[in-house]
C-alpha cells in the first residue's frame, strides 16, 4: 500500500496530493453535516494526463477512490465511506474555449458552475444551468450528476445542455470526446454513460457545453394562488401567452415563505395578505417589452390568482428570487427536516401533494410540510420539518418509515424518487423497491463492464 501511496502521489505530482488531515478535513464531510466520510490521501491533479495515470494505478493495485468536485451534492456521492483515496477535480478549472457564434464552450471539470456562466456571460452568452450551490459547485460534478436547478423548464437539465465529454475510463484510457456537434448519429452516444453516473462509470474531466442567447428581456413575477392545481393552469396558460417563453415557474407554500420572513435577513412579503400558495415565475428571451405586456395582461385578467407582483427592477428581482433560493437554508432553524427530491408527472402533482401531506400526518401528527420546487418541470423537494416543539432526534429517527411512504406513493404516479439529486449512497438500496429486475441489471452490467474492479466510487448509484 505504501509503494502505491508513492506511486498515486507521484502521479498526481508536486502540488497535486495532501496527506493533512487539516486540508483533507472538508472533503469528508457536507454542507448539511448528514454524512461523514474518512480518507488518509487527497489527490488533486491538474492534468486529464495526471488522471489518466492515477486510474491506472488504482485499477492496477484495486485501490478505490471517489472523485470529488465543490463537495456540494446532496446525496453523499461525493463522500470516501470506506478510506478511499480522494480525487478532487479542483484545480482542473480552465475554461478551454468559448465560441459564441457556435453556442458552445469546453470547460474543465473543476471550473465552478459560476465561472462558466461568467465565461458565457462575457461572450454575451447564456449558460443557462442554475442551482443555489453555484459558487462552489463544479461543472463536472453538475454533469456527473446530472444537476437541475431553476431553469430546467425552459432550457432542459443538464444532461440536455451537453455536447461532448471527455472522460477517463477506470483504467486510464481517456475517452476524448469532446465534439461541439449538434448532430453527431454515429451509433451509442457514449458520453450520455457519464453524465448522471456519479463518477461510477469514468471521471469525466472536461465538458463541451451548450450555450443560448442572453435573453432581451427578463419578467420576474411572485404570483399567489389558492392550491396547487390553479398554479398549474396558471403555467399553461402563461405558457401560451408568453409563446412559450417561461423559464421557472416555482412553488412555494406560506408556511415556507414564513420561515424565510423569520429568519432570513433582509426580506419581506411583497404581498399585502397571506396566501396558502405561491409562484415564483420567470418568462426570458424576446424583446422590446412584449414579454412584460403578455404576462401582465395574462396575469390581470386572471381568475386563478389572488393577487400577483411583477418586479420593476433588477433589485426588485433580486429580493423576489431571494424568497425563493432562501427557502431550504431557512428550514434549518425549525428543527429537523425530512427531505424527498421527488418527481411525478404535473398533472398529478395535486394529488400527489394531497395524498404525500395525508401520509406523513398520519405517520406523525402535527409535522410541518414545506413542498416548494419546480413545479414547472414535475419536480418538488417534498420537505417536512419537525412539529413545532417536538422532539428532533425522534422525529429524524423515523426518516425511512416516511421516506418509504412517500416514495411509495410517489411510485404509484409514476414519478422519480431522485428528481435531481442523483442516488449517491442515500438512495443506492433505496432505488432497487422501484426499478425493475431487468433496469437494474442493465445498470450493474455496465458498471461491470466499464469497472471490473469496482474501484470508481464503489457503493454508490448502484449496488453490485
Ligand atoms: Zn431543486
């Protein structure tokens, strides 16, 4: 173990490896302090050439490593379990290009989600992948694990926003493929195996990324509504109004709007009465105020809302999208939250809101549901915080007694019990009550295939 520990450091060369347990410290745990990992050796190449070399050793010795980019996934994909070696993608953050009359940009793993869109953004592009964590996110964690964020309705996940992907295989083979083409027909689309894959199948190490126009005009509204169906006839018919021009359409209940109001600095309800309900709604692209006249006309003439605000400035904006982005930090001092990524088809979402809030009551009297998410793209963070007064440890002690109730009924409405969180180790065992025999052996064949020696994150996305 040692002459592989020499070899790996190597490899990785002289700025690229730590053995301190003070700089290796905020790699094994997360944000929300859920897990904790333990490792003896972060690597930290700067070259896909280094990574190349560090996977062939691992695969030759069987030495298992997790890769890691900003440390920011919510399912612990990015934690060492078992003393894993640690390989973060860090200091692989140069953007490589960026070509604006292509609409394409090539960026290394370990370039901050931010970063990219700043790269885009200077080239007066848009790309358009936007999640809370995107200071410190990296762009290959995103694409290993197929993030989703805000504007998914519009612009797709993220696995729609990419063109090419170059990847290094578990035994050091580099697959290139990189290619800026919007139409490339030949054969398997193998980059589609790393994007989602949580670095169980490959490390990617570099992404050919989609970029769009800077949208003209941007329309920012907070709109209240009665219950969750009248948001989405709201959707429909904004989406008709607008020709199809919304770019985020999240929900929010007032009880999660109350906690933001309590402890979040520096915000306030820009409506004068509460509502059981709200949407945040985003339209973007056209030009020369149409935007703005077709949603307020389609807002003042409608008999699905109960009062609405559109921003009239970017600070406006700001503070209205502050609502929103603030919702999960402002869960925390509740007490202790159950949370679900799930998704369902829209036109369920109803029912899957009436039937997952009846459960979870019954299972525990006096919880607090906070649902909000995506409503526009199906997907809701199906959140429930700790009955006020109650007892923390003992209502987070019940988290599978609930997980499994909702997931069953998210089951039932054909939803996804990982919108866009991925599986990580949360939701490894978890994902086998759902999908079928022959799924999950299709998974496990090509983790085998492309992995012999399970050394690529092993334990995580898929049990084998
Ligand atoms: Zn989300």
């Amino acid at each position: 173990m040692t002459d592989t520990i020499a070899r790996l450091k190597d490899a990785a060369g002289l700025k690229g490896w730590s053995d301190d347990p003070a700089e290796i410290a905020p790699h094994l745990k997360e944000w929300r302090g859920k897990y904790q990992g333990e490792s003896a050796l972060l690597l930290k190449p700067d070259s896909t050439e280094a990574v190349s070399k560090i996977l062939a050793i691992c695969n030759e010795t069987r030495t298992a490593i997790v890769p890691q980019g900003g440390n920011t996934g919510l399912v612990g994909g990015q934690i060492p379990f078992d003393n894993e070696i640690i390989l973060s993608l860090s200091r692989m953050n140069r953007i490589r290009m960026v070509d604006a009359s292509g609409m394409n940009m090539i960026a290394e793993a370990g370039a901050t989600l931010a970063a990219v869109q700043n790269a885009a953004a200077k080239s007066d592009r848009l790309f358009p992948l936007s999640i809370a964590s995107e200071g410190s996110a990296t762009i290959g964690g995103n694409v290993s694990t197929n993030a989703g964020g805000v504007h998914v309705l519009h612009y797709g996940n993220t696995r729609d926003l990419v063109l090419g992907v170059e990847a290094v295989l578990a035994d050091g083979r580099v697959l290139d493929m990189l290619r800026t083409l919007r139409k490339d027909n030949t054969g398997y689309d193998l980059k589609q195996l790393f994007i989602g894959a949580e670095g169980t199948l490959g490390i990617v190490t570099a992404v050919a990324l989609k970029l769009f126009p800077q949208p003209a005009e941007r329309v920012t509204a907070l709109i209240a509504v009665r219950d969750p169906q009248s948001a989405i006839d709201l959707l429909s018919r904004l989406q008709t109004a607008t020709g199809g021009a919304m770019s985020a359409f999240e929900l929010m209940p007032r009880l999660g709007l109350e906690f933001v109001l309590a402890h979040i600095p520096q915000t306030a309800d820009p409506l004068s009465k509460p509502s059981p309900w709200y949407v945040l709604a985003e339209a973007s692209g056209g030009a020369n105020g149409h935007l703005e006249e077709a949603m307020e006309s389609a807002l003042s003439s409608s008999d699905l809302i109960t009062d609405a605000v559109i921003a009239k400035s970017e600070a406006q904006r700001t503070a209205l999208w502050k609502l929103r982005e603030a919702m999960s930090e402002a869960q925390k001092p509740e007490g202790g939250s159950i949370k679900h990524d799930v998704s369902v088809p829209i036109k369920d979402i109803p029912a899957f809101l009436k039937d997952g809030i009846a459960a979870v009551e019954k299972l525990v009297p006096g919880v607090r549901p906070v649902p909000f998410g995506h409503l526009g793209d199906g997907n809701i963070h199906f959140n429930f915080t700790v009955p006020k007064n109650g007892d923390n440890a003992a209502f987070l002690a019940r988290w599978n007694e609930i997980q499994d109730a909702v997931h069953d009924i998210v089951n039932r409405y054909h939803g996804s019990i990982s919108a866009e969180h991925g599986l990580g180790i949360m939701k490894v065992h978890e994902i086998e009550r759902y999908k079928s025999a022959a799924e999950l052996d299709v998974m496990r064949t090509l983790k085998r295939t492309l992995d012999p020696n399970n050394i690529l994150n092993p334990g995580k996305v898929v049990a084998i």
